[in-house]
C-alpha cells in the first residue's frame, strides 16, 4: 500500500495520482493500438491507397507503403506526448515509469493477440503444402490478414511502453550520474544527440541488410535443389529442408553481431570518453529517432502485406476487378517483400535497441559520474580546478554539509544554492554507488590546494576547524596546521 502523500526527487503527490498516472498509461496504450488497426487493416483507407496505386506499377506501391507508414506515425507520437506530459502532471518522473507499467497491465492480452500472426500464417503454409482444397487457404489467408494488424498492434505498443519505460531509465541514469539536465548549447551535447538520432538508421540499415543477404543464400539454394533435384514440385520427391533451416538460422545470429555490438558499445565509448552529460544527450537522439522509426517500420510493413492479402478476393481498382497474379498484384507482391524486413525485424528491434543502450547507460552511470568532455573525472582526494568551488567551506554545494546528508539531500540542497549542472555533477561524484559520501573525498589538504591557502580550514566531512593556536597534533602534511607549535 502506497502512503497518502510520496515525494520522489522534490516532486510531491498523492496516492491518487499514482493511480491517474497508470490509468494514463493505460489509455495511450489503447490509443496506440486503434490507431495501428486503422493504418494497418484490410478493408481501411490506407491500405486502399495502397492497393489502387499498385495499378500504376512496383515504384508506385512502394511510394504508397512509405506514405502510409510516416502518415502513421503523427497520432501515436502526440498521444504518447500527451501521455508523458499528463503522467508527470500526476506523479513526476515516477508517474511517467508508472504509466508505462500501466500499459503492461494488458500484456497477456497483447501477446495473445502478437502470436495469433504467426500461428495463422503457418497454417496457411502447412494447408498449401498438405495439398488442401483452395478453399482452405483462402481461410487460412484470411485469418493471416488479421494476424498481420495485430501483429503490428502489438509491435507498435511495445515501442510506445519501451519509449516510457526509457524515459524512467534515463530518469534513474541522470540522478545517478549526478546531471539536472542536458544543456544543447553546449556544443559536446549537441552533437551526441545528432549521433544518438543516426544510431537507429544504422541499426536498421544492418538488420535490413542481414535480411536481404540471408534472402540470396535461400534462393540460390532453393534454385540449386530445384536443379539438382527432379520432383519437387510433383510432390514425388523431398528437399532438403534442413539446409534452409540452417541458412536461416546462422544469418540470424551472425548478421546480428554487429548492430547487437553498437548497442553495447556506443553507450560505453561516449559514456567512459565524453562524459555523462553527452550519454545523456545520445539517449534522447536514440530513444525519439527510434520510436519513429518503429512505429514507421512495423505499420508500413503490415499496410503492405495486407495490401498484397487483399487481392486474394478481388479488388476493385478504376471500376476493374484484379486478382492474384494480375499486373497490380505483382506490384503489391514487391511491396510486402520489402515491408516484410521492415515490419518483422527491423522495426521490432528500436524496442530493444532503445531499452538496451538506456539500461547499459544506467549501469556505468557511477563510474562516469562527474566526468565532462575534455576534463578528468573527480576522484577521491584528487585536487582539481574543477573541485575547488566544491571544498571550499561556505558557498553554492557545500561539501562539509553534504558530509553529513544523503545523496539526494545533497542534490537538493545544490538546486536550492542554484548550483549548475557541473558544480552538481561534482558534489554527486563524492557519494557512492549506495548513495553514502564518501568521507576524505575532500580533504583538508586537497582543500588548501585548491584554496590556495585560505584562512579559514574546516574540515569537509564536518569535524570541527583546525585553529592555528589549537594545541591538538598536527598530521603529517596538513596545510592548515602548518603554524602550530609541534
């Protein structure tokens, strides 16, 4: 049971809104779906304009699928605006992670309607090759039609929880590495949001890529078995499926070595070498390019299979009814080949692609803490230019009063003094990973030096002042006790 009232990083709110805050999730969960039923379904006006512009040839098909796909894209995106905005309203950065367990709340629902796809296309691949009656396979095509709009249903809600799922990691990696905000103006930043921005092109491009290499292997080998051996097609002799198999599943884990390695890698490269600051600005270029492309992919790729689908019964194009195998219906056939990467890896992959990169990011977050391009990370009883606005004993993120308060006490305390974002990056590096500062990150003799010999000496993890006239021993080294009679 929740308490009345919680406060989670000065944000305060009531129990209520919590439960406002899932019922938003909830909502724009519900939303995303119409909304890819309604691009992506037989029958609907986009897959229509689709459908008629394959009369005018292959080129002009596409044009139409690419059309539909980035038309799709506009109500998702501002009801997944609307939905961030409203859920902070109710409950800060905790309501946004909260709205985004709110759309889980219909998982089982969700991956029973994703599997329904894949099952019904199988069982038209199965009645073909049991040599049914056609009528068979007509059904079976028909419950395929709609497993391709819940199949891009499903993709397009998990792009919209992966996208407030992120948003609550990024949340959790910017209180650990100790950041209040991404500053564009700085030049380091900016140019690490236009990098996070191309990463999900890139990851496309190799995915789509792996499928159309794996695609060549399959065919040269279908063609080779077609030549090698007679009866295929009369049923009266038996590929050699398991060769298929095997093509299919080594381009599958080699193909994706390498889009698999810029997930990992990339957050850790900009992380360890430009600072968390520029990671920070990366992940907002991955996880808003992402999304788009996603939700592009999985509904121009459904648009255009059920495109092709529609032909099985006739469609009417001009007054004239086509059909399988007619000239308009060889165009939609180009289309699903080229939606088919798009909807079934490619678009499904900005999912993981930008949970993984926010959660490596969230795990190196405290060793890169304090860290900015071109500067050293502060470390434990090292005396830079950068930490002397921090050792000093009185002033904005006052050390020897973080000595004695929590790391969020602390970052409270740097956003009352308006400490910038660099100051408060160094006050954070001073705490742990559990949270606790970490005593003799700021030490009496690191303070002299960057003082440069000030009259006052207090120590940063609170002790009393070391006086001049004090007759308490010396240590070896301290710059404040340098006068005092041994």
């Amino acid at each position: 049971m929740l308490p009345e009232t919680l406060s989670i990083r000065g944000y305060e709110f009531s129990k209520l809104n919590v439960f406002f805050a899932i019922a938003v999730g909830t909502v724009v969960g519900a939303i995303m779906s119409i909304v890819t039923e309604y691009y992506t379904a037989m029958g609907k006006a986009p897959v229509n304009s689709i459908i008629q512009q394959s009369s005018t040839g292959h080129a002009t098909n596409i044009i139409a699928g690419l059309s539909v796909g980035m038309k799709s894209t506009v109500i998702p995106i501002l009801t997944l605006a609307g939905g961030i905005m409203a859920s902070y309203y109710f409950a800060g950065l905790y309501g946004v992670a909260i709205a985004a367990a709110g759309m889980m709340a219909t998982t089982a629902m969700q991956l029973a309607i994703d599997a329904f796809g894949p099952i019904a296309d199988n069982a038209g691949g199965i009645a073909e090759m049991s040599q049914l009656p056609p009528e068979v396979r007509e059904r079976t095509d028909n419950l395929d039609a709609v497993g391709n709009t819940t199949a891009a249903t499903g993709k397009g809600f998990a792009i919209a929880s992966a996208a407030l799922t992120s948003l609550a990691l990024f949340a959790a990696f910017v209180g650990i590495a100790g950041i209040d905000q991404i500053d564009i103006y700085k030049a380091p930043v900016l140019a690490g949001l236009f990098v996070g921005g191309m990463i999900p092109f890139i990851f496309s491009a190799l995915c789509i890529q792996a499928v159309g290499k794996a695609a060549m292997d399959m065919v040269n080998e279908v063609r080779r078995q077609f030549r090698e051996i007679p009866g295929i097609m009369e049923y009266t002799a038996q590929p050699e499926y398991e060769k298929c198999v095997a093509i299919s599943t080594k381009a599958s884990i080699r193909e994706m070595m390498l889009p698999g390695a810029i997930a990992l890698i990339t957050p850790v490269i900009v992380g360890f070498i430009f600072g968390p600051e520029v990671l920070g600005g990366v992940l907002a270029g991955v996880t808003v390019s992402g999304v788009l492309m996603g939700i592009f992919q999985s509904n121009a790729g459904g648009a255009w299979d059920n495109a092709k689908k529609s032909f099985e019964k006739g469609v009417d194009i001009n007054g004239e009814t086509f059909y399988k195998k007619s000239e308009p219906h060889k165009a939609s056939v180009t289309g699903d080949t080229v939606g088919d990467p798009f909807k079934d890896t490619s678009g499904p992959s900005m999912n993981i692609l930008i949970k993984l990169m926010s959660i490596v990011s969230l795990v190196i977050a405290p060793f890169i803490a304090g860290k900015t391009f071109g500067e050293p990370t502060a470390k434990q009883g090292q005396c830079t230019e950068m930490s002397a606005d921090h050792c000093k004993e009185m002033g904005k993120c006052d050390m020897s009063k973080c000595a004695t308060m929590t790391k969020d006490q602390c970052a409270e305390m740097c956003d009352s003094m308006g400490c910038d974002s660099t100051e408060k990056a160094i006050c954070m590096a001073h705490y742990g990973a559990d949270g606790k500062f970490m005593t003799g990150a700021c030490t009496r003799d690191e303070k002299d030096c960057c003082q440069g010999k000030a009259k006052k000496h207090e120590g940063c993890s609170g002790e009393p002042a070391c006086e001049e006239d004090n007759d308490k021993p010396c240590s070896k080294g301290d710059a404040c006790c340098k006068n005092k009679k041994k």
